[in-house]
C-alpha cells in the first residue's frame, strides 16, 4: 500500500489540466473497513493536502456520526476522491473530478483494501462510475433508492456540501431515513 499512495502522490497525468498543478490527495490503509469515495478536493483540501479537511467534511463527520480522529484514522476509514487533485474552478462551483484518476488508480487502491464492508459514494460522479446501470436518473433517485444496493455494500450520498443547504431541504427524508442507516453501519465498523 504505500507503495501504491507513493506512486498516486507523484502522479502528474492530468497537470496540463491542473489550474494548481498537481497534488493528489487520498488516505487509505489495508485494514480499513469503510471507504469514502468523494469527488474531489477543492481549494482549501488542495493547501492543506487533509482529505474533507473544509466545510463539507465537517458536515460529512456529522452525517457518519464520526469524530475527526475516527474519520482521519485511516485503519478504519480509506478517503478516494474520483479525482485526486483540485480540478479548477466552473461557472457554479468547482468542476467535475479529472476522468483519468479513477481507471488509472481506483482498481489497484481497492485490491490494496481487502477489509472494505461499506463504500460510500459522495455524489453522482461516483454513483454513475460504480452503480453503473444501476444508477437511477437523478442524485435524489440513487440516493432514495440507497437500500437496493447495499447487498453491494454501496451507500449513496448527496455531496455534503453548504452548496447543498436547498437539496437537503427539500429531502427531509435524507435526514429520517439515510442517515441513521448510515450511522449504524459506519458505527458497527469504527
């Protein structure tokens, strides 16, 4: 394994694209039993090189019922974003992850994680990549229907970031019915 993050950590196949250059920034440790797949970090994660170390990882621990020292504990909890580096900025937020991060390096990281009995999935890059066909239309749809896949030992998630205050208003039941499911798996696993 760290040979592997040593490797992720000098990757440059994407630096043309970078508006920061690159500094790819992931966690993960073979006996890690839950991993997080996120999308990727924004300016303040890029500075520090802390994965979710912003505003949306602050919320994120609060979802997962976790505190910081169990969230950066990379022996319970493997951080993959499905870009590793800071992608630049669009027109209403940061742009997508990076396409070529994920097949370049998600294989080999989760056959370095042997242990892995729950997959968060931030998002819909994520959710699309590994749902595949499964995915429903929409984030709110994959997210609604999260029981189907959790013989895969999937569970989807909305971003948590502040951006998302209205999504997360208008979805109450994320709050009633996701979250405490959420909480339960990730506490039988710290």
């Amino acid at each position: 394994m760290d040979g592997l993050l040593h490797d992720i950590k000098q990757c440059t196949i994407c630096k043309s694209h970078l508006p920061l250059g690159p500094r790819p920034v992931v966690t993960a440790h073979p006996d890690a039993r839950i991993v997080i797949i996120g999308q990727a970090p924004g300016t303040k994660v890029h500075k520090t090189g802390i994965p979710w170390d912003d505003p949306s990882g602050r919320q994120l621990r609060k979802w997962l019922g976790v505190t910081d020292e169990q969230f950066y504990d990379e022996t319970k909890i493997a951080l993959i974003p499905m870009g590793f580096c800071y992608p630049g900025k669009g027109k209403t937020g940061d742009l997508p992850p990076r396409p070529e991060c994920a097949p370049q390096w998600h294989e080999l990281l989760l056959k370095a994680l042997p242990n892995i009995e729950l997959t968060v999935l931030i998002g819909m890059y994520s959710q699309k990549y590994y749902l595949k066909k499964g995915a429903k239309k929409t984030l709110t749809e994959t997210v609604a229907n999260y029981a189907e896949y959790s013989s895969q030992k999937y569970l989807p998630l909305p971003h948590p970031s502040p951006r998302n205050r209205f999504w997360l208003t208008k979805n109450s039941w994320f709050d009633t019915d996701v979250l405490p499911v959420l909480r339960e798996r990730v506490k039988a696993l710290i």
